[in-house]
C-alpha cells in the first residue's frame, strides 16, 4: 500500500517550485496550512526529511528532497498520461506536453511541430523551450520537461533517444571558392582555407573534435554565434564552414548563392534525436510527436 497520496507529491512540487509555503500557497490557491500538512504527511510517509523550514526565508530542499524532487515530476508526469489515456478517445491527444529544443534546430523544427503536430491535436497543451541542449536536458532529467529534441552527439548520461532525422556533416561554400563547382570534397582538401566558424560550445565540443578526428584541423579565420551570419560571411567568400542543418534554399540572407557540398570519406554523425530520461519509455503523447517528426518531410525550395 503506498503512504503517501499523489495531491501530496502535487503540493510538495509546488512548494518546491515557489521556494515557500507562502509562495505556494498564493499560486495554487491553496492554503499555507494545508501544504503545511502535506509536506510534514509527505515526509512522515517517506521517512525522510525533504525541507528545511525557515522562518522568512522560504524552504530549502535536503539532498533527500532534490532526489525526490526529480522522481516527484516524473511520478506526476505519468500519472497526468495515465489520465489523459483513460479520458481520451483513441484519436485523441490531450493534455500538456513540455519539450525542450535545441536552440540552432528550433528555425527548422519548431514550425512544422506547431503547425503539423499541434494544430492537428487542439486537446493537446504544447510547449516548447528553446536553449542549449545540456541544460535542457538537465531540466528534463529533473522532470521539467518531457524530452529534448537535439543532435545525438549532444545526449548527455542519464539520457536515451530515438533518432528523426540523420544529420551527416556537409562543407557550405560561397560561389567563388575554388571547390564550388565540385560534387563533393574531401576535409583534406580545405587545410590551407580559411574557415567561418560557428562558435556555439556544441560545435566547439562537438563538430571541431569530430572534423579533427577526420583529418582536417580547421584554419578559424572568422566567427559568430549567428547560423546565418556564418552562412552570410561563406557568400561573401571569407571562408567555408561546416554544418548539419541545411536549409531548402541555397542563398544567404543578402541573397547571395551558397553552395554545399557533399563530403567525401568517413565524418561522424550528428543525427536529430529526440532525448528523454533512461528509466522510462516516451508516453503516448510523445511517442506521437517523435513518429511525426520521423514521418515529417522538409518542404523542397523551388
């Protein structure tokens, strides 16, 4: 028999959340009191201290409650999916579904799930927070958020994934660089050129080591945190780069051609994945949303 009742755990991640009882109280509308009680009937039950109560200055977790704190989440996340299943009409997706993306894959996925995927389920409460990958993945792990669309490369421990997409690495060049009328290129062939960095602590944790680990340790002549400003400066001709995503048009924000290029010879992958917790298997809801974004093909630029 279990001790404990899951309006307990609902008002402990509330009090946790809002940093006080009194918080708490005001957001839920429910009063100090009765998360007063909840917490000490939640504690009692468990056996375990989860909160330091201090006068004036709100509560802080135990070691014993941050650990709970996460299992909490993840306890009422599936209890929300059990409901939802039971409520719902087989077709039917409903209730809240909280994905985080990371932040250079949000311009091309986050359109086709709003549009595609949860204009298609109107039952269904979509929210989708855009940021680096590890600390989106961190909040999943903590039960924040549902599952996290990012590259495999980016999967952190504690994580699994399902791949949507494969995410092979190509060479962008500008139309007047000696390799733009080629099918494809070889790294080795880029040693002497200057390169356009996207400098993002992905690329440099990920996609240098991996270029380096391929044969080419690239010449950084030029830098930004900006995709399109780093395809902007390749149609200029200061450089080339290398990237995973790939737009369906071919130009710059200036209008200007850009050509990508094949690369020949092994390079690792960088495959688009959806990453959720080790000790548990997508929900309904998620797994629709993965199944979508597999199916899903990107629109072909004219």
């Amino acid at each position: 028999m279990f001790r404990y009742t899951l309006r307990q755990v609902l008002h402990f991640v509330a009090i946790a959340d809002h940093g006080s009882i009194r918080a708490a109280a005001e957001a839920t509308h429910v009063s100090q009191a009765g998360l007063s009680l909840a917490l000490t009937e939640l504690e009692k039950a468990l056996g375990v201290q989860l909160a330091v109560r201090q006068k004036a200055k709100g509560i802080t977790l135990t070691s014993a409650g941050r650990r709970f704190l996460s299992e909490a989440r993840m306890l009422l996340r599936q209890a929300d999916e059990l409901q939802a299943t039971t409520a719902e009409s087989p077709d039917m997706l409903a209730g809240p579904l909280d994905i985080g993306c990371y932040s250079t894959l949000a311009a091309f996925w986050v359109p086709p799930i709003t549009a595609g995927f949860a204009a298609a389920n109107p039952h269904l409460v979509l929210s989708i927070t855009e940021g680096p990958p590890r600390r989106l993945q961190l909040d999943m792990l903590e039960g924040r958020l549902d599952a996290v669309l990012t590259h495999t490369r980016h999967v952190i421990d504690g994580a699994q994934y399902k791949v949507v997409r494969g995410g092979r690495p190509y060479v962008l060049v500008g139309a007047t660089h000696r390799l733009a009328g080629r099918s494809a290129v070889r790294l080795a062939e880029l040693a002497d050129d200057d390169m356009v960095l996207l400098d993002i602590p992905t690329v440099r944790e990920n996609q240098l080591p991996n270029l380096r680990a391929s044969g080419l340790d690239p010449k950084i002549a030029w830098r930004s945190t900006s995709y399109e400003a780093v395809r902007g400066m390749v149609a200029r001709g200061l450089g080339y780069t290398v990237l995973v995503q790939r737009p369906p048009h071919n130009a710059s924000y200036e209008g200007l051609p850009v050509i990508p290029l094949p690369i020949e010879g092994p390079i690792g992958h960088s495959d688009i994945c959806f990453a959720f917790p080790a000790k548990q298997q997508p929900g309904r809801k998620l797994q629709a949303l993965i199944d979508y974004c597999a199916a899903y093909t990107p629109p072909v630029s004219p």
